[in-house]
C-alpha cells in the first residue's frame, strides 16, 4: 500500500515512521509512505500556501493551487507507474465523518491513498468540493492542523494490512474490530500483589476461555460503550447476558 501525506510540516513525521512496527512494516514493503511538502509547490518566492479569507475574518485559509498541483503530480506520477492515476483524496478536517475501525478496514482496501492535512482556520472549499474525495475527522475537537490525524489514520490502517503484525489474528479481537470492546488481558506472573488471574485462563481448555473472552468482552462494552452493543451482532443468549446485566 502506498500512502501519501501532504502537510505544511514535514519535519513532523520522521520519528513517527522511524520506530517499532510501522518502521518494520515499511523495511518489508508492505507499505510504503510518501511525505510531500505542500510549499514544494508554490510558484512566489514566499512560497506562500495560505491567505485571509473573502469576507473578513480571523485566521488564514490555505490556497487550493499547491494542493490541487501537489494531488495532481502525485496522480500523473501514479498512473505512469501502475496504469492508473485515480484512488481516494481524503481531506483531514473536523467536518468529516468520523474515524472508525470500520473506516480503517475500508482504506486498507485501496493500493493508495492521499490525505490531506488542513492547517490554520481550514482550507479553500474548492478543495473540498473539486478535489477532495472524502472528508474524516479523528474526534470531535480541534487540532493545530492535520499531522496527528493522518499519523492516526496511517496507525490504524498499516495494523490491518497482512502481515505488518507479528500474528494475522492480532486485529481479529481488537476494540471495534467486531463491534466490542475487547476482553480483559493477563500475563506473568500468575499473581502479582495477591491478584490473580482468572483460573479458566490456565485451563487449557480453549473453547472455554474462549466464550469467557466473548462474555467479557460484552459486559465491558456493556459498561463502559452501552452505545456499541446496539450495533453489535449478539446472540439471544448473549442478549440475555445484557437483559441479566441491566436488572442487576
């Protein structure tokens, strides 16, 4: 998968994919990542990327022609490389639909990706409107600019792709991958300040452990995300665990 940033601020990223997995994934090729400079494609001296706003108003907007230039080079680049110069423009901004596991699983669908990192009080709306393919929001509440968002979504997207983590079935129980938030985890040792881990995780006996994971999963979501469970394939008799959980 290749993965394309264009940010007012470079300089932000390196440490981000030099470390841990990300790094190793990209060392394999199972992903690779493209920063672009959006002030590369400025044509003033300044290399000026932002201006006030038609209509008065705090803040500067940035211009939509080094964005529009820097998407265009990148698709010119791509369709002499693979035949094919089209794939998702996503502009990162607090007015998109919001980041989801769900959401991550479709833009692991895709060979490329450009996202876009918004700064100051936004930008142009032709981007928006002309270039821009989809709009995500990584919360509601505002960020200095786009950097982090896009190091969010490039996390959660590069996890799903096969072999970046060291086991196929790490993401299978994650938090949101089937609608729940995932069960309570233990390891060495045994016990610890006389806290003990639950005995059906010695048994041995994985059908077992395995309901138990899925019963814990519930109730924690049933705790903690009630708004979840709404959406989450359960069956009756998980939906009676819950019906049990609320007369409590």
């Amino acid at each position: 998968m290749q993965i394309e940033i264009l940010t007012l601020f470079p300089q932000m990223f390196p440490a981000f994919l030099t470390a841990g997995i990300l790094q190793r994934a990209i060392d394999r090729e199972l992903i690779s990542i493209n920063i672009t400079n959006i002030r590369d494609y400025t044509h003033d001296k300044h290399r000026t990327v932002d201006d006030s706003p038609y209509g008065g108003g705090a803040g500067m907007v940035l211009k939509p022609e080094p964005i529009f230039e820097a998407v265009e080079a990148i698709k010119l680049k791509s369709a002499d490389k693979q035949g094919n110069g089209e794939f998702p423009v996503i502009l990162l901004t607090p007015q998109g639909r919001l980041f989801s596991q769900e959401i991550a699983g479709e833009l692991c669908s895709y060979q490329h990706l450009v996202l876009i990192c918004g700064h100051y009080e936004g930008v142009d709306e032709r981007v928006r409107q002309h270039l821009a393919t989809d709009e995500i929001s990584i919360g509601d509440y505002v960020l200095i600019g786009g950097e982090l968002a896009a190091m969010v979504i490039v996390e959660a997207v590069a996890r799903l792709i096969p072999g970046v983590l060291g086991s196929a079935a790490s993401p299978i129980d994650d938090s949101h991958a089937n609608g729940l938030l995932e069960y309570p985890q233990y390891t060495r040792p045994q016990i610890y300040r006389e806290w003990n881990v639950p005995e059906i995780l010695l048994s041995g006996n994985h059908a077992e452990v395995a309901r138990w994971r899925r019963e814990q999963a519930i109730i924690r979501t049933w705790k903690r995300r009630p708004d979840l469970l709404d959406k989450s394939k359960l069956s009756p008799a998980e939906r009676r665990l819950i019906d049990g959980l609320e007369k409590m």
